[in-house]
C-alpha cells in the first residue's frame, strides 16, 4: 500500500496531470481494500463505470446551469443511489467512484465546460494509473500463499441502508455546491467530503469526533510534518521515499500491525486527508501562492466540512430515529 501510493503520487506530479492526487488517493483506497490486484471482471466494471460517471456527469452541467434546482435534486438522488449501491453489498471502490466523478465532474462543468472536460481526463487518468500501480504494487509484493481474497461486503439491512445512504449524500452535498462557485479552489473540499461520506457509513455517533474530527486533525498534521521534511530536500526522489516512509507508518496502523485503538477508517481517511492536503500545497507553491495562508484556509474548510459531517451523524443516530429504523 505504501510503495503503490508513493509511486502513485511521483508519477503524478512527474506527469503533471491535472489534479495530481487523484491518483494516489484512488491508489489507497485500491490498495488498502483489495489484497489481490484486481480481476478482468472489476477493470471491465470500473471502465463502465467511468464511462457512466463521466457521461452522466457531463450530462448534468446543462441541467444544473439552466434548471438549478432540478439539477441539484437529481445529484442528490444519484448521490444517495451511489451510496445505496454500496451499502446493499455493492463494490465500493465502485460507489465512490461514482460519487468522486458525479460531484467533481458537475461541479467543474457550471462555471466552465473545459473545466468538466480537463477533470474527466484527470479522473480517468487518475483511475488508470492508480489500477496500473496497483497490479504492479501486487507483482512486485505478492501476498503468501496463504492470504485469502477479501471477503465480499456485507449487505447492509435495506432499511437502515437507506437511512445511511441518505446521511452520506447530505455529508456530501454542501461541499459539493459551495465547489459550484469556484471550482478551481474547492476542489479539494469535494475530494474530502467523499472521503467522509464514505467513512461516515460505518462511524457511529458515538466515535464521530475521535474518528471523522480526529483523523481530519491527524491528516493536516501529517502534511505539515511531511511538508517540512520535504523542505530538506526539494526533488521527485525525496517526495517519493517520505511518502513512502509516511505511508508505512500509517500502514502499521491501518493494517492492525501496532496496535492502536483506532479504527482502520481513521487511519485510511488521515493518510487520504494528508495526500490533498499535501498535494494542494505543493501545486500552490509552484504556482507562487501563500502556501501557508492556503494551508490555513483549506485546514479550516476540511474542520467546517467534518464538523457539518459529525452533525448528520447525530441527527441521524438519534434515538427517536433509530427506534424508527427498528421499528
């Protein structure tokens, strides 16, 4: 996992694709669910599903430009069927693929069409190098032979799936429309708000602050420590061994290698965190920006966003509402 997402992310930026960390974040959360590379039948299934993200999303950029409200409802609805997918026992690497694709590709496409173009080129790109370095992350580290393949996701009651469903959608959403108005800068905030909506449909009320709060917490403090060790020695080299050294610390943990008493969703959403933010820094600094005021500012939405995130979790996770959901 550490090995894929640092090569992932050198590659990335060496390329200068569009939005360089989509890579390395898809290449996490291919690399720390599946323990095999994946099968003929999943790469036909992602192409068709880029193909569906990609086509629906462009679709939608007319519809949300000239009949906003509608618009907006209709990607609610396909956020919420998104999330329904995967927690009825659906792929959900699958799921937040159509999430990522659907919000980011709309989002790009009101203020600019060529911006929806250029985020569906990085999309794929992102996905077909993240696939690529995956199977060749598998050849070069193969799993014992004992290693059985991941267990096929639990399907989620149908009622409570819909209730959850419903929550990671409206996780999702806010972030979404503020990104309508001025994509360029909000990308990043949407690339999170997924990562929480995904993580929001296994965390409870209960753990909301420690696991969505604290892994955001965790997530920009690794990017900082990563920033300044990178400050050391500014080249490709050293980006790819610091990320590769921060993902085994991470991994460590993610894996249940140390023990801790935090989740693996903590861990995975802190290292997804840490990557954006990282990424987004390095991108302001070549383009001459305030790094650190943009660090402060991009900081602050990712608390706003988690924080807004944690209240859906309360309100849903009520127990008027959860005596509802047994009923």
């Amino acid at each position: 996992m550490a090995a894929g997402t640092a090569l992932c992310l050198a590659i990335s930026f060496a390329l200068d694709l569009p939005i360089p960390v989509i890579a390395p974040v898809f290449a996490v959360f291919l690399l720390a669910t599946q323990n095999r590379p994946l099968s003929l039948k999943a790469g036909a299934i992602l192409g068709l599903v880029v193909m569906l993200t990609t086509g629906s999303g462009l679709l939608l950029v007319p519809l949300l430009r000239h009949y906003a409200l509608a618009g907006v409802l209709l990607v609610g609805l396909l956020l919420f069927l998104a999330f329904h997918y995967g927690l009825r026992g659906g792929n959900n690497l699958v799921s937040t693929f159509l999430v990522a694709g659907l919000t980011m590709i709309s989002a790009a496409g009101t203020a600019d069409f060529q911006g929806a173009v250029t985020v569906v080129g990085a999309l794929v790109k992102g996905l077909l190098l993240a696939v690529l370095v995956s199977v060749l992350s598998h050849g070069l580290f193969c799993e014992v032979a004992s290693a059985r393949a991941a267990p096929a996701a639990r399907a989620m009651p149908a009622d409570r799936a819909m209730i959850v469903a419903l929550r990671a959608a409206l996780v999702v959403m806010p972030a979404w429309l503020l990104a309508m108005t001025d994509p360029a800068s909000y990308m990043p905030i949407i690339m999170k708000s997924v990562s929480l909506g995904r993580q929001s449909c296994t965390a409870t009320a209960r753990g909301a602050a420690r696991e969505l709060i604290g892994s955001t917490l965790f997530g920009g403090l690794l990017a900082i420590a990563f920033w300044f060790a990178l400050r050391l020695a500014v080249n490709l080299w050293m980006f790819f061994l610091w990320m590769l050294l921060f993902g085994l610390v991470v991994g460590r943990r993610l894996y249940g290698i140390s023990q801790t008493r935090y989740s693996p969703g903590f861990w995975l959403n802190s290292l997804v965190t840490m990557i954006i933010l990282l990424g987004q820094s390095v991108q302001d600094s070549v383009a001459g920006k305030d790094v650190y005021t943009a660090f402060a500012v991009r900081i602050g939405l990712f608390l706003a966003v988690t924080l807004y995130a944690c209240l859906m979790l309360l309100l849903f996770d009520r127990p008027g509402v959860a005596s509802d959901q047994s009923g």
